[in-house]
C-alpha cells in the first residue's frame, strides 16, 4: 500500500527503539498496529461504498439498452411480418 520495504520497517524500528525504549515499544506497537487496521478498514470499506455507487448506473444503464434492443427485435420482426404480407 505504502510501498515500504524491509529495510525501511526495520530503520523505522531501530529509530523507534532509539526514541521510545524498549519497554515501551511493544505498547505503541499494538497501537500503531490497531491505528493501521482502523485506517485500512475504511479505505476498503470506502472503496466498496464508490464500487457500488458506481455499479448502479451501469446497471441501470444495461438495463435501458435490453429493453432497446428487445424493442428492436420486436419492430424488426413487426417489418418482415409486413413485408412478406405485402408480397402474398
């Protein structure tokens, strides 16, 4: 997602060790770690939201050219109906 390697988790976590002290470091690391999954939960729960937002005019849209096109072959079948009629 973020496009970060090993090597850069692992400088972030030796900084990290650095600053905040290995006895603390577990405790910001289940936070930070709660904190990502919140954040990615609503990236794809908004992802979803706009997929199907986007989907129903599609939908809708499919939907208007069957009818056309059932219409289509209706008329299509209506003319040929006629012209062999016409030629009786």
């Amino acid at each position: 997602m973020f496009d970060i390697g090993f090597w850069e988790l692992f400088l972030i976590f030796i900084l990290l060790l650095f600053v905040v002290g290995p006895d603390r470091l577990p405790t910001i690391a289940g936070h930070l770690g709660r904190w990502f999954g919140k954040f990615q939960r609503y990236f794809f729960e908004l992802k979803d939201s706009i997929q199907q937002e986007a989907e129903e005019p599609t939908n809708q849209i499919n939907k208007l050219l069957d009818d056309q096109k059932s219409s289509m072959d209706f008329l299509q079948k209506e003319i040929n109906d006629k012209k062999t009629d016409n030629q009786k």
